[in-house]
C-alpha cells in the first residue's frame, strides 16, 4: 500500500469501453435541477470569501480569485501542498474513515474491518519493528552473483512491489498498436531520487547529501553500524546515480513513438545476450511472456546487465535492503516510519506525518478503492449526481465538436476524423457499471504487512494473468472515491469518479456557472487529451497510427510551438522556468479544455433566462472565478521544485493565468485592455 498500486499507475496507459460513432454530435441530456436562490446565496458567500478584490483581475487573476482562501487558510504541517482539491480529499477521507470503522465493527465487508483495524494498530506496528520484511532480508542475503540477484529481485517484484521496484518497472498495458491486447512493458526504474537530474544537478547537491544520509539511516534500522551503513549508503546513491545517467528525460518519455518498442522476451535478450532474463521471469511466477512484452526504454535495459556484472554483490545486497525497507517502511515501526518521512520533509517541505488514521484510509483506498469505493458511492453520489453530470459531458462535447470548423489549421477530411474519434468516446461517470469480484482476496487479522502482501499477489495475479489475452474495455481504473479523472488513450475514454464529483468541482445544487468552470473545465481538458500532441496520434479505437494529413500535422505543431515557448519563459521561482516540452501535453489540455467549458457554458447559458448576480458578479465571470478557485493552492518551494523537474502539469498559479491569459473570452468578461498581463493579445496560443 505504500506504493501505488498498478490499477493507478497504468490510469492513463489502460483501456475502458468505446462506443459507437454518432452521426450527430452527442445529445444534451437530461437538464440539471435548478439552484435554489439560498444554495445560490452561500456558494456566492463561499465564493467571495476565496477572493482579494484589491488584485486587479487584469493583472494577476490567481490573485484575485484566490487571494483570500490564501490568506485565511493554513497549510497543514503535513500537507507540502494544500489545495482546494485536498479539502475536498479530506472530507472524503472523513466518510471513507467512518465506512472502515463500521465494517470493524461488523457493519459492512468483513476484509475491510480486517485490513483497516491491522493498519490503524499502532502499537502492533511498534512490536513489529522490522521483523515482518524478515524473509525478505533473508532473500537478500543469497544474492552472490549475477544469476542469483536477478532470482532474488524477481521474487521481490513477486511479492513486495507490484509495478514499481528494483532495477527497474514492470506493468501491463494494452498494446498501442493493438489496444483489445494485453502486453507487458518494461520500464526505466530503480531509484530513490525523482529523476535522473536529481543526481547529477549542481543544484541538487545538497539533497544528495541529505538523500546518503537517509539511506544510511535505514539501512542502520536493518543492523549495519553506522560507518558500514554510510560506506553502503554511498556505493547505493553511486549505483542509483549509473541507472539514472542510462534514463531517459520526462520530456521524452512523454514521445508515444519513442517508448513503443515490442521486442518480445527474445528483443530484451538480444539487447544484452549475458543477462539471465528466463531465471527473473521464472521467479517472478510468468516464464512465457514471449512477444508479449515491450520496452519504453531499450537503451536502459542494454545499459542495466553490464552495469549489475561491474557491480559488487555486497553493493547489490545493500542497494536491494534499502529499496525493501523504503518500500515497506509505512507497516513498520513508528521509528522507521518518521525516520522514512524525515527525507520526504527535505524533498518536499513537508513539516509533519498525516495522522495514521488518514495514512490508513489513503492506503486503502488507493489499493481497495473498488471495495470501499462502494459505500462511498451509496453515501455521496446519489440523486441526479450522475445525471447532471452525464448532461455536462455532453455539452462539452458538443462544443468541442461547434469548434472545429473555426479552426483555420484543420483540413475537412482531418476534422471529420476528429469528429469520429470525439463520437466515439466512452463517458464513465463515477464509478464502473460492474464491480470488480474480490472474493478471492484473504487478509487476516493483525498482521498489516501480510494483509499487504496478500493484496500485491492477488493484484499481481489479476493483472498479470491476462497477458496475451484480451482487454475488457469496460473496467474501471480509478478507486470511486478518489479526487481524480483521467482520459485513457487507448481506450478512448474519460473517466470521472465519484471523489471528484463533488464540491467546489461539482453539485447538482450549485450555480452551473461554477459548475461549468470546476468540473466542466476538467471534463475539457480530458476530452482535449484525446486531441494533444501525444493524444492526437491515438484513433478512435484507441491504435497508434497516423490518421491526419500531413498539413494538419504541420500546421498543428506550429501551434504547439506556441504553447511549449510561453510556458517555457516561465520563472516560478528565482532561477527556475517551467520546461515547456515536458509539461505540453498538459498545457495544451488545460488552454483548450477551459475554451470548450466555456463555450458550453455559454450554449448552456443561452437557453435559460438570467439569475441574479452575486455580488455584482456576472455568471461569464462565475464561469471563470470557478475556474480559479478549484486551484487555489499552498505549495512549498521545494515542492515547487520538484513539480518543475518531475510533473508534467504546470504549478497551479501558471493553469490558471496561462490559459486565461491566452482566452479572449476572459479578456472579455473582465473588460482587460491590451497590455495587461491577464491578456496576452496578438502572443495568444490557441490549438482547440
């Protein structure tokens, strides 16, 4: 549970259900209930007490929209950033905590009860110390040679890390070439570090110090007295450093042509002929992957077998102790568990621990979402939730299909195209029309980290087995409850859940203005996901394949070249600009995504007659405060930091004045003259 677990790292790589192409853009759906003038009057009272109506909206709108939640809203101590979103976490986690604790005490699904009562005993975890990863240390110590390390680390991918772990990742996804195929794909991988410039860095040197000292610390938990743990936590960070010189930058891994390598099990041996890749397949339970297996990076895995043979085996051992316990730390004793966060309070700013009962509830949620997800469901997305949802995609859709033929850089036979990838794809709202089967998972009473082994092998099992075979379109990716929605490539679909269907995002009883611009604007830029510059290359069907005219692409990346060099000449902090190539995709989601909310809004707004404005606020500018508000967040600088080098989304403050910046509608609705900052004029992108 400290790691994520596959369903969540493969969310935007897994398939979900198509449907088919309409002839005619989507309906409108049935219509939301209407905002009673009450509810209308305390959104208002919630909205203007987020505001700073001393910021001129022309001159910073982040500002302006969220200069008071800033001021009058502290950052948690264990909290490096603290959004609107993690408010909205947070009340979920107060629901998700009283469905665990009724299913403890018998009121509810009995594993539930069983997990969460082992994870919240603090003082079992104390006793414990660091004797349930004993067999795992005891593997460990049989690593002696080339042959028995890859045996060992095919175990501990078995049964400790799912997904993400020694050397490198392992994960199943569907085929991009033939998306209803499972395949198995590689991955870089193997470091405690963020990225590979974080060993490298001039400026990242004294995290490197700080990051030796650490694992020294860990590995001294595992009996090494202090100088033989410096002396290994040394030749640990120096091996982790080779693996990372071999990796491929964010920016680049973000080139679906570049990672897409099918080379089967014989292409990964061709690639170094010395590496006993059948005896890591073997330990890891599935021998016969054959041609069902990728690689996104090959020149990382031709570079990973030399690197293991010039390397000690007692160096090995220790690099493979210290990747267990950082894994499994979160189910040992409170010492390891504060000992592990004192390094996340370096990377991050992070000042403190969450409190053990929300640490459980996350965990369980990220790894049993689907189980409690259904409670969570039956609680808080009842009524016409789903309904006025559905209607809202819809509208979105709609809009985004009017705005094709303004834009001057797509060709007829393109457009028609687009709109039958747009017709095809699949909505998923809330949570899956069919719940995933967990009967065969067994947990047992009291001891965490078995509970935690048992789920890895059954999620290992569920997503493993399937391997060759065919993709069920229609599972579901994401746990109901968490504050999250993805667009799926290769399945062509966005998926919404239930955790985010909420307030501010989203309520059947707030003003649709505000609707519009939260989770409208979210449903946007999924669905413009499936149109950026890695999305584009993606059909309907999901299969990565070229299916523009050659113009189309040229001109479209003219206008990407727009959008990768304004957020490029970004500085977030003193000496530190945004990487406009890494984060493009994102950018290009978040400009184009609010553009087609807002013209929803707009054809939403027409059929109906005016509300009374709140404030003085008219609905247009509604629009755009709910737009800004859902991003009004406390960050730390090294979190900061951390978001530039590593995220492919741009820090909060650049999604909201960026695309705002760049829309004229804004310049419209706030009467922006030419040369304010809120309007970039004659310099705006736009792609969508």
């Amino acid at each position: 549970m400290h790691r994520p677990p596959i369903a969540l790292a493969l969310a935007s790589l897994l398939t979900a259900c198509a449907r088919p192409a309409p002839a005619q853009p989507p309906a409108t759906g049935s219509a939301p209930p209407p905002t009673s003038p009450t509810a209308r009057d305390a959104v208002g009272a919630e909205v203007l007490a987020a505001m700073d109506a001393t910021v001129d909206p022309c001159v910073d709108f982040y500002r302006h929209a969220c200069g008071g939640w800033l001021a009058n809203t502290p950052r948690p101590p264990h909290q490096s950033a603290y959004g609107r979103w993690s408010e909205l976490t947070e009340r979920n986690d107060l629901v998700l905590r009283d469905i665990l604790e009724d299913a403890a005490r018998g009121d509810g699904d009995p594993r539930l009860g069983t997990v969460w009562r082992a994870c919240i005993d603090e003082a079992a975890h104390e006793r414990a110390g660091v004797t349930p990863i004993a067999p795992e240390l005891a593997k460990i110590e049989r690593v002696k040679d080339e042959a028995s390390l890859w045996q060992v680390v095919g175990e501990l991918h078995r049964d400790l890390f799912l997904g993400s772990g020694p050397l490198f990742n392992l994960i199943p996804v569907a085929d991009a070439r033939d998306p209803d195929r499972w395949v198995m794909t590689m991955l870089q991988g193997g470091t405690g570090l963020p990225g590979r410039e974080f060993y490298v860095a001039p400026g990242h040197a004294a995290l490197r110090a700080e990051y030796r000292r650490h694992v020294a610390q860990m590995l001294g938990f595992l009996g090494a007295a202090p100088a033989a743990a410096q002396a290994q936590a040394a030749r640990v960070v120096a091996f982790e450093g080779e693996l990372a010189a071999h990796m491929m930058s964010p920016a680049d891994l973000r080139d679906v042509t570049k990672t897409y390598n099918p080379v089967g099990v014989a292409g990964l041996q061709a690639l170094d002929r010395a590496t006993p890749w059948p005896r890591y397949f073997a330990a890891l339970g599935y021998p016969n992957f054959g041609a069902d297996l990728q690689l996104t990076t090959p020149g990382f895995f031709a570079a990973l077998g030399p690197l293991v043979r010039r390397t000690e085996a007692a160096t090995l051992r220790a690099y493979l102790r210290w990747h267990t316990v950082h894994a499994m730390a979160a189910y040992l004793s409170p010492a390891i568990v504060e000992a592990d966060f004192a390094f996340t309070r370096a990377l991050t700013g992070a000042q403190s621990l969450a409190p053990r009962w929300q640490r459980c509830v996350d965990e369980i949620n990220a790894n049993l979402g689907t189980l409690v997800g259904q409670a969570f469901v039956a609680r808080q997305f009842a009524g016409a939730s789903k309904a006025t949802a559905a209607a809202m995609i819809d509208r979105v859709q709609q809009a985004f299909a009017a705005g094709l033929p303004t834009l001057a850089w797509m060709d007829p036979d393109t457009r028609a195209r687009a709109l039958e990838k747009l017709g095809a794809v699949d909505d998923q709202i809330g949570h899956p029309a069919r719940w995933r089967d967990f009967s065969g998972l067994k947990v047992t009473e009291g001891e965490h980290l078995r509970n935690v082994t048992a789920l890895y092998r059954f999620e290992l099992a569920h997503y493993y087995d399937r391997i060759g075979g065919p993709v069920d379109r229609s599972e579901w990716q994401l746990p109901p409850a968490m504050v999250n929605a993805i667009y799926d490539r290769g399945g062509n679909a966005m998926l919404f859940a239930a955790g985010v269907l909420q307030p501010p995002y989203f309520g059947v009883d707030r003003p649709m203005a505000l609707n519009f611009g939260g989770i409208g604007t979210v449903m946007g830029h999924e669905l413009v996901h499936g149109f950026d510059d890695s999305g584009r290359r993606f059909d309907g069907r999901g299969v990565l394949r070229e299916w523009w005219s050659p113009a189309a692409v040229q001109r479209f990346t003219a206008r990407t070249a727009c959008v990768e060099a304004a957020y490029g000449e970004i500085e977030v902090l003193p000496g530190l600009k945004l990487d406009g190539k890494q984060t493009l995709g994102e950018n290009i989601a978040d400009l184009g995504g609010l553009k087609v909310a807002h013209a929803a809004w707009r054809a939403w707004r027409r059929e109906r007659p005016a509300p009374p404005a709140i404030d003085g606020l008219d609905d247009d500018q509604l629009f755009f405060l709910g737009y800004a508000q859902v991003w009004c967040t406390h960050i730390t600088d090294e979190t900061l930091r951390l978001i530039v080098a590593t995220d492919f989304h741009s820090p909060p403050e650049q999604r909201v004045n960026v695309p705002l910046a760049h829309l004229p509608a804004f310049w419209d609705a706030y009467r922006c003259e030419p040369g304010t900052p809120m309007r970039a004029g004659p310099d705006a992108c736009e792609v969508w």
